[in-house]
C-alpha cells in the first residue's frame, strides 16, 4: 500500500502525536506484559532522533468514558522512560490546558504520555470536538495503532481528519506491508492455515481470500461445522448451525482446496482430558466432541507446509490451553516455523500458542491485531489506514 510513513515527512522541531497500541495488561498497578510497549519503540526512537517533540497517546483497557484509576496509563509511562533511557513526562488527561501546555513544553526528542483516551466518552464515539482537542496537541500525526485500525475512533479517525501530515508508524507500516503482500502478491503457494473456535468469525476471510489461497488446512472447533455439512457426525464437537449452507457452498467452491480433519482427538468435554480417545475417522461418537487433530492430520496438515511460499496462521487445531489437547497445535506450528515460508501469524490465542511453543520468533511477522487482521484479509478498509495520507 502507497500509505506514508513517518520516513516520509519532517518531523524536526514539531509536536508529533503518535497513536500507539499501549493496551497493556496491568497487574496490581504494574505492567505485567510488556510487548506492545517494546513493539512500538523503533517509532518512538526514530522521531526522538530526528528531534521530533513526541507526545503519545493510547488506550488501555475499557474504562467506557469514564476514569478509571486502575486503568491510568501512568505505569506505561515508567517502563517506557527505562526502555528510552530517558525521562517521558505523563499528564493525567489528554486534552485541553493542562496537556496543551505539557505538549508546548516539550523540547526536541523530549517525550510526553497522555492519559488513557477512553476516559473521554468522545474517544470510541469519534466526537469532533474531542478529536480537535487532540488535534490541537500537533503539527504531525503518526498512528502506529494496528489493533485499533478497524474502529473509527478519535484518536486514530478523527484527529487525523484534521492533523496533516498523518502518517504509519513503523509497526503499522509492518502490519500493512505483510497484510498487504498475503493478499495481493502472495509467494506461492500460499496457504492458510486456520482453527480456533468458531467459524462464523472467519468466514469472511475464508470467502474473500477463496480465489487467492491455494491451500487452506483447517481444524479447531470451526472444522466441525465443515464436517457437520459434509455429513459427518460430529457428537457434541463445536457446531455453528446457522453456518451450515455457508460451510457447504465453501467446500462447493474450493474444491480440494480445503483440508479437514480426517481424524480426532475426542473428550467428553475439555475439561475433562481423563476421557480422551483418538479416532481414527472424520466421524465423532456421541457423547464425545473433537477436541484436537489426530495423528494422521497432523501429518497431512504438516505435509502441507513443507515448499509453501507463503503461510497464514490465525488460530489453534485444538484446546491447546489443555496440555492433552495441544500435540495437534504445536506440530502445526512448529511445522510453520520450520518451513522456510513467509509466515505470517494473527489472533489473541494463536500469538498465545505461538510463545507457548516457542516458535514466535521463527515467524517473519507476528500481528497486533488479531481483528484488525482478520478485516483485512476480508478484504475490507480499514477506516485508520485509510485516513493517512497517501505517497
Ligand atoms: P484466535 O484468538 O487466535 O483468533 P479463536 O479466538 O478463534 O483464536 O479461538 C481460540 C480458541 O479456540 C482457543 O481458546 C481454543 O481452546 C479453542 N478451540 C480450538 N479448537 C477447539 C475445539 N476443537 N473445540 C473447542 N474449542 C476449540
Ligand atoms: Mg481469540
């Protein structure tokens, strides 16, 4: 895509407000997880060192218009001065005087951390007059938001409405870059690689990249759909009925492009491993719902990696959380790992798995955005990047 990047304007001696993705998990008022902070550093770095006066803004969590102590970004503010090795100054709000004047402050490569922006009620409502509060804060706009690039919010829609130059970030730049190639000019063959819980979540992905994937392997719970509408039993398995006619004009169209399950490990619920069983069909008796590919999938499906050019991966084969359900996942994702490919993984649970199994750092690019991801490979606009100003 021809969006801007902060490598495209000058930032020198400006105010130059940059949406991050700081949403992180907060335990007893401590950062327990610090990633997105780190994922968004080489943003932060370059404008510091190109003299930019960088005033950074975030939400965290879901205060729903209201202050939350408990949802303050200050925390943020400390793991970020240690990680920049130097001070970033924090304003208990992100609009009006008090931050107005913190902003003016700032000297070149000096930064500033604003308060949560979903304490304002204006935030998720895109609300003008708050997104010209913020807009009053620059001269330069930078989002390096992925995880929020599907919602049209003021701090990633609506400021940038007004603030121009708006511009990507790096780690934005990296999402729409990777995105971008899985869906236009994709190394071949390329292959997706899906799972998790439900298939009513990642139909539209499956619908749109249809005519482009080679190879889709699918298992988790949104295989069982798929089998249900190719006859099989599938015994209490994850079943989305209203998705049956969809499922069965899929596997109409794809043809042998789709691989499913062709055996099971099965439980009698899954939280109860000491009733698991293989089986060695499609077919799950009743009683009994898959809970992750059996051994012969596993092959298939790993067999299936092996010369892609391309790989996306965006969900588990199975309830890994349960060790006695989680060979099939982490075969899978090894293989990814292993395969030489272009890999690219997205989703809450399948970045999860990926550390779990310790091959997230063998994949070329891991997505911030587990929805935001999946809106783009339905082909869809994503409002925040659509907003930034093209080359
Ligand atoms: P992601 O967050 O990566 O997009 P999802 O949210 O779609 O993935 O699904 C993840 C969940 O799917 C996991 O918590 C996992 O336990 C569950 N899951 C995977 N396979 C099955 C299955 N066969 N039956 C029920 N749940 C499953
Ligand atoms: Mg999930």
């Amino acid at each position: 895509m021809d969006v801007k990047t902060i490598d495209d304007v000058d930032v020198a001696g400006k105010r130059v407000l940059v949406r991050a993705d700081l949403n992180v998990p907060l335990k007893d008022g401590r950062v327990a997880d610090e990633t997105r902070i780190v994922a968004t550093l080489p943003t932060v770095r370059k404008l510091i060192g190109d003299g930019a006066r960088v005033i950074i803004c975030s939400h965290l969590g879901r205060p729903k218009g209201e202050v939350r102590p408990e949802l303050s970004l200050r925390p943020v503010a400390a793991v970020l001065s240690e990680k920049l090795g130097r001070d970033v100054a924090f304003v208990e709000t992100c609009v009006g005087a008090e931050a107005e004047e913190a902003a003016n402050r700032l000297a070149r490569g000096d930064v500033l951390l604003l308060e949560n922006t979903r304490f304002r009620p204006g935030e998720t409502e895109n609300d003008p007059s708050f997104a010209k509060g913020l807009a009053a804060l620059a001269d330069v706009f930078v989002d390096d938001a992925f995880g929020t690039a599907h919602r049209k919010h003021a701090s990633n829609y609506g400021v940038a409405e007004v603030v121009k130059p708006a511009v990507a970030g790096y780690l934005l730049a990296k999402e729409i870059q990777y995105f971008d190639q899985l869906l236009k000019n994709p190394p071949r063959p390329l292959v997706f690689v899906l799972g998790g819980a439900k298939l009513s979540t990642k139909l539209a992905v499956v619908t749109n990249m249809l005519a482009t994937v080679d190879h889709f392997l699918i298992g988790g719970g949104m295989a069982y759909t798929f089998l249900k509408a190719q006859g099989y039993n599938v015994g209490s398995s994850l079943v989305e009925d209203d998705f049956l006619a969809d499922a069965k004009n899929v596997l109409a169209e794809a043809g042998d492009k789709v691989e499913l399950p062709g055996d099971h490990v099965i439980a009698k619920a899954p939280d109860e491993p000491a009733s698991a069983r293989a089986v060695d069909c499609p077919s799950i008796p009743e009683g009994y719902m898959g809970v992750d590919i059996g051994s012969e999938t596993v092959q298939r499906f790993t067999a299936g990696t092996v010369g892609a050019g391309a790989i996306f991966w965006n969900g588990p084969m199975g309830v890994f959380e349960v060790a006695a359900f989680a060979d099939g996942t982490e075969a899978v994702a090894r293989a990814i790992a292993e395969s030489g490919a272009v890999t690219v993984a997205g989703g809450g649970e399948t970045v999860q798995a990926a550390r779990q199994f310790g091959v997230a750092e063998r994949l070329s690019h891991i997505s911030t955005g587990g929805g935001a991801s999946l809106k783009y490979l339905e082909g869809k606009p994503l409002a925040a990047i659509e907003i930034l100003d093209r080359k």
